[in-house]
C-alpha cells in the first residue's frame, strides 16, 4: 500500500527482499516506510484439542518456520536501514487501524498488490481459456507460454530503502519465540531439520543448481523417496510456499543452466515442470468453487468415501502395521517434509488404495503437518492421488509394501524412523508380520504387541477398492446420462475382476504413473 510520502508494506506471501516488486514499489520515493507482519492469533495460539503441537491452522513445526523467516527476514531489512514491525491481532482489523492512525498519511490511500508469488497470474490464464481453469497439465502449458516478466531483469538485491516514521500508538514488538506464543521448544529429534528465512533458502537454491547436470537432468519419477539424510530433491518447497524464495527468481536461474545445456529433460518432469506444476494448480484452485472439498465442487468425482475415525487415526499415528507407511508418517510428523513420492504413498494407501478413506481427511493431516502446505497445491494433490480428479486411472496403486523396497531393500528408512523394527531382518523389515515368532523374538519385535498387526489385507483391500471406484465412476457417469445401467453391470464385473497394482505393471508404465 502506498500513499503521498508515507508506505505502508505488509509481508504476507513475500518473506524476501529479492524480487520483491511491492518492496520495491514502496520503497520509490516515500518519506518513510513501514514493513509490517501482523501475528494472527488463529494461525499462531496454541489449541490443547489440535492431535498434535501446534495452533488450531498449523502444527508447531510449521510454525517454527515461520518464525525463524520473520527473524531472517528482520535480520535483513536492518542490513539496509530498516525493521519489521510486528503487530498482533487479526491482520484486517490492524491494517486498517494502520491506515486510520497515521503510518499512511494523505486524504487517499493507493492500494499495490502485484502477483509475484507465482509465475503466471491465474487469471490471465483462465480468460484465455475462456473463463475457466484449463484442467489438465499439457493445456495449461500451451496457454501459459512464457512469462511476461521472464525478458525482464529481477531486482535482486536492495541497497537502503527509507526509515521507519513514529509508530505511534501501536505496540511494535520483536518477532516471539515459540514460548512467548505458550509452547514448550520441540526436542532436537522432533523438530524439522529444515530453517526458516531467506538467507537459507537462497543458500539452498545456490547449493541445489551448483551442479548443472543435476538441474538439466531433473527427472521426477527418478527420485528417491527413501532418501533422508540427503533428500532427493531440492526441498525449496517450504521456502516458495513462505515467499523466502521467489519462483520467478528460482524459474530464471534453472532456466539460465537450460540455456547453456546441450541435452536437459522437459515439463511435467524436468525441474521447471516442477514449478509450472505448481502455477498449474494455482490456477486450477483460483477458478474452481468448493475446490478444497468434494461436495460442490464441479471438477471432482462424487464418491462414497468411508470417515472412519479408527482408520483414519491409524494411519496419521503411523500405526498401520505397514511399516513403508509408518516411517513416512513419522517422518512427517516429525519433520514436517516428505518426498514427494513419499507423499504419494501415504496418500494413496489412505484413499484409493487400502483404506478407503476420504481424501478431505488425509489433506487436514498434511495441511497441519507440513511445513510447505500450500492451499492450492496440497488440495489439488489429494484431488489428484485421489483419483477424484485430474487422474482417473485408479486401477494403478501404489504397493504399501513393494513400491518402497524397490529403493531400499535394506530397509534403513524404516529402521530409522521406526527403531522398533531397526532389528528386524531385512527378508521381513516390509511385512515383519510374515516373519516366524522366533525372528520376531529375536528381533524384540513382536507384531501385535510392539508393533502393529496390519489393519488391511492390502490385496484384499486394494481390490475392494477398486471396485468401488469402479462403480463410483459409472454412477457419476449415470447422472451426468453417460452410461446406461446395462454398462454400470458391465463394469462392476469388470472391475471386480482386476488386480492390477502398481507393482505388477512393466517399469515404463510406472514412470508414466509416477509422471
């Protein structure tokens, strides 16, 4: 917001001084300017009820981030002659008590919200296609085409920018420390390895594209999910999500390096697919109503998922008796990331897969836990993992069992994150309850008592939920006068009848799923 000579600037979806325009906006030719975030109480408060640390839209991992960027981010702006101010209270009420006592002065106020957190602005996107989201990948590539910023430089860097006027009546405080908002410190093992701020973010970005093989050679379905003491990816995700790193900025440097390689893989699996994924389901959730539900929503398949408490529980407790699952789950839990095939696991054996259960739940659990949950991004991944949406091919699941072992044999994620199973041998660490009484003896793991008997029967489960896909998809059809009643029998005993899963398809195939 900027007004005469005074500006008002509030940090919101921008952590960063790089490639800030709405900075840069402020900063031009205002006697003074007030960078402000506001602590919201219904973000930041502790909730006792929550299931696990953390205020009732948060856990405490994500919080931590948080608070570790604002730090950073004040760190910063000190550097070039300037502070943030912190306020308390809900954000609407406090910026318009900024604008009634005085940090804007002048008769008018000039309100600048430029779009800078994504690479496109949806809405351009959506009025070429003629006033709704394109749906699938490939049509919004052709529509997006280059950014229209992408010819220009990005302001990088920022040298001074104007002092800070009377705050008068406001109470400007420091950024709190996780006790001064009523939490105790989360133990060193229970609390996320990843730092907030824009300073680690673009330490992390510089050591990520240093080698520019790796960037040119990105290819998503190749990445390991298993791996956590160095992540198969670049983890720049919790950074986008706070704005402590520009996309633009990320999109130019990976396209600098493609520039000068002879041969580099391409979108939807190459690093850039990677953020135009991103700008993909911006704009998919900016023009669909009701887009985080199923109910009124009108791209998503109407389906009659269980709300099974106990299920449900299991699986975000890591108490599944699926040992591949329950490590994810307490990685997440504890770190507030998984690997992005990780996550398609977990989700995949919540829903479609094994449990049946509806994906609104699942996506609570991550929009707590992690500390990169978008909005946009973590609804539109459940629609898709789902099969509620964007992908329809719900005969292909992920195995609970299988599908990690193929990365791992070994089982030293597992033993790692679920140290109850760290002696279990490695013919068992993925179905321990197959092993006899005597290794489970000798591994101080008995099922049933230390550790989980499974709650399914994957190959029954999967198969059940197959078919009720199955018959799901032909009554949306039915009411939408696709199909007659003639075909929704045909394809109960179709389906009741498949037993493809994703681990008895060739490796081409897997690739494509995986894509």
């Amino acid at each position: 917001m900027a007004s005469g000579a005074n500006s008002l600037m509030w940090f919101r979806k921008g952590l960063r001084l790089h490639d800030n325009p709405a900075l840069e906006y402020a900063a031009k030719g205002s006697k003074f300017l007030y960078p402000v975030f506001v602590i919201d109480p219904h973000y930041m408060e502790p909730d006792p009820t929550a299931f696990s640390l953390g205020s009732s839209k948060a856990g405490l991992n994500r919080i931590q981030f948080l608070l570790e960027s604002l730090v950073d981010l004040d760190l910063s702006l000190k550097k070039v002659g300037s502070r943030l101010l912190v306020l308390k209270g809900d954000p609407g009420e406090v910026l318009i008590r900024c604008l009634k006592e005085g940090y804007v002065s002048g008769t008018g106020v000039e309100i600048f919200s430029p779009v800078s957190h994504t690479l496109y602005n949806p809405a351009d996107i959506i009025r070429k296609n003629g006033g709704s989201p394109p749906l699938s990948y490939q049509s919004f590539l052709k529509l997006a085409g280059q950014p229209s910023w992408a010819t220009t430089p990005l302001l990088t860097t920022i040298s001074s920018l104007p002092p800070i006027g009377n705050t008068g009546s406001f109470a400007v405080s420091e950024v709190p420390t996780v006790r001064e908002l009523g939490y105790e410190d989360l133990a060193e093992d229970e609390r996320t390895p990843f730092k907030g701020g824009e300073s680690e973010a673009l330490k992390r970005l510089r050591e990520s594209i240093a080698n520019k093989e790796w960037v040119a050679n990105f290819e998503k379905p190749k990445g390991d999910p298993s791996a956590f003491l160095k992540p198969a990816t670049t983890v720049l995700s919790p950074y986008l999500k706070f704005g402590c790193l520009s996309s633009r900025y990320f999109y130019q440097c990976i396209q600098d390096i493609l520039k000068c390689s002879r041969k580099h893989t391409s979108p939807p699996v190459s690093l850039l697919g990677q953020l135009l994924w991103r700008d993909f389901f911006y704009t998919a959730a900016f023009g669909t109503p009701n887009f985080d539900q199923m109910k009124g929503n009108r791209i998503c398949k109407q389906i009659p998922w269980k709300n099974d408490d106990e299920l449900l529980a299991a699986w975000r407790d890591s108490r599944t008796g699926f040992p591949w699952i329950d490590a994810i789950m307490v990685q997440l839990r504890k770190w507030g990331w998984i690997h992005h095939l990780a996550r398609h696991s977990v989700a995949c054996f919540l829903t479609r897969g094994d449990l049946f259960v509806h994906w609104e739940r699942g996506r609570h659990v991550f929009e707590r836990l992690l500390i990169d949950s978008d909005w946009a991004i973590n609804n539109g991944n459940w629609l898709w993992l789902s099969c509620s949406s964007f992908f329809y091919q719900y005969n292909r699941i992920y195995s609970p069992t299988s599908f990690g072992k193929k990365y791992d044999p070994a089982g030293n994620y597992i033993r790692h994150f679920l140290p109850v199973l760290k002696d279990m041998p490695k013919e068992y660490i993925y179905e321990p309850w197959t092993a006899p009484i005597s290794v489970q003896r000798k591994a101080k793991c008995i099922i049933g008592v230390d550790y989980p008997k499974p709650v399914v029967s994957h190959d029954s489960a999967s198969k059940e939920c197959k078919m009720r896909l199955g018959e799901a998809y032909a009554l949306n059809k039915k009411l939408n006068g696709l199909v007659s009643d003639e075909d929704l029998n045909e394809l109960r005993r179709k389906t009741d009848n498949e037993s493809t899963t994703l681990d008895s398809v060739s490796r081409k195939k897997k690739q494509k799923l995986i894509d």
